[in-house]
C-alpha cells in the first residue's frame, strides 16, 4: 500500500504542484490535511488525500459533466447555428 501521495498513482496523477506548499512526498495518503489537487480537465479543488481516495471525482465535473459549453455538448446543434450573431 502506498505510504505517501507520491507513490500512490492516482493520487500522485492529481496533485497541484503550483498550490501545494508541501511536495507530494511528504504527504501521507491517509491525512485529513486538505490539499489542492487537479483533474485533467484542469479544474483546481482542495480535499484531504484520504477523502479523494473514497471519492476522486472532481466537484466541478460532477455537476457540469466536466463543462458547460454547449459546444462541447452537442456539437451537432452549434454547427447549425448562424454565425452572423
């Protein structure tokens, strides 16, 4: 079992290196000390090493499926749209 973030691959895949003040190998996976981590889709949030192991999934994808933009979402109806606006 991996001891720290840093040897652990999906935490170690997540963590904020701009936010974070501590590296990942100095963090323990089972701390409750909130810190910042990033998904791939670059949405920044904070929680505990132990809390994203229960629950990796980033708050902000969660409720937008990743992105709001309607390009994104149905591409088919942008195209039809008039680019004249």
């Amino acid at each position: 079992m991996a001891q720290t973030v840093a040897d652990h691959p999906a935490l170690g895949a997540l963590w904020d290196t701009a936010k974070n003040p501590d590296s990942p190998s100095a963090v323990a996976t089972t701390s409750y000390k909130a810190s910042w981590w990033a998904c791939p889709r670059g949405h920044s949030f904070q929680r505990s090493p132990r809390a994203l192991l229960r629950d990796p999934a980033c708050p902000q994808c969660k409720v937008t499926g990743g992105t709001a933009s309607l390009a994104d979402k149905r591409p088919d109806f942008c195209d039809r749209l008039d680019r004249a606006y």
